[in-house]
C-alpha cells in the first residue's frame, strides 16, 4: 500500500467513525425520528458513514466474494445518496416556497377595522 493509498483509508476510517459517533449522540440526544430533516440527517451522515467505511474494507479485501458483495453495497449506498440529495433539494425548495408564502403575508395590509 502506498502513501496516497495509506492516506485514503485513514481518512476513510476517520470519516466512518465521526459518522458513527454523530449517530450514536444525535439518536441518544435528539428527537431526530419526529421530523423529515431529523431523519434526513440521520440517514444522510450513515449513509456517508458507510461510504467511507466501504472505501476501507475494499482496500482490505480487493478480491473474491467479500469485494463483490462490498461493491453491490455501495452501489446501493451511492443510489441512496442520490436519492437523499433529491429529497434535501425537495426540502429546500419546499422552505422556500413556506418562507416565500410567509412573506407574502406579512406584506399583506391589515383589513380596516
């Protein structure tokens, strides 16, 4: 294993573990399963999590059945961050479209009294 290589699984390892550690205090400490953004974040930092942990087990075992069956999961784990990316632009969009309503309000005049 070169340097570059070295490197990049350590980072990987690094990011896989922060991920873990933020699930472990976010679902200990916050209510993350009674909101659409709480479990967006939830799932969007594991799914991070096991994207960086796949970049470390492939450089562990490169052939045979383990490396294929790591592969097919992170196929599946990149097709869920597509899918989350979609659901945050949606999120997004959909505050400001609230926000956007909101501010139409407040613009309204008073009905006379």
């Amino acid at each position: 294993m070169d340097c570059a290589q070295l490197a990049n699984t350590a980072a990987s390892g690094l990011v896989a573990l922060c991920c873990t550690v933020f699930a472990i205090v976010y679902h200990r400490n916050a209510p993350w399963r009674s909101t659409a953004v709480g479990r967006h974040v939830m799932t969007f930092t594991l799914a991070i999590g096991a994207l960086s942990a796949y970049t470390v087990l492939i450089t562990v075992w490169q052939e045979g059945v383990p490396a294929a069956v790591f592969r097919l999961v992170r196929t599946l784990v990149l097709l869920l961050i597509a899918a989350l990316v979609v659901q945050r632009t949606h999120m997004v969009l959909s505050a400001q479209h609230r926000g956007a309503l909101l501010d139409a309000e407040k613009d309204q005049p008073d009905p006379p009294h």
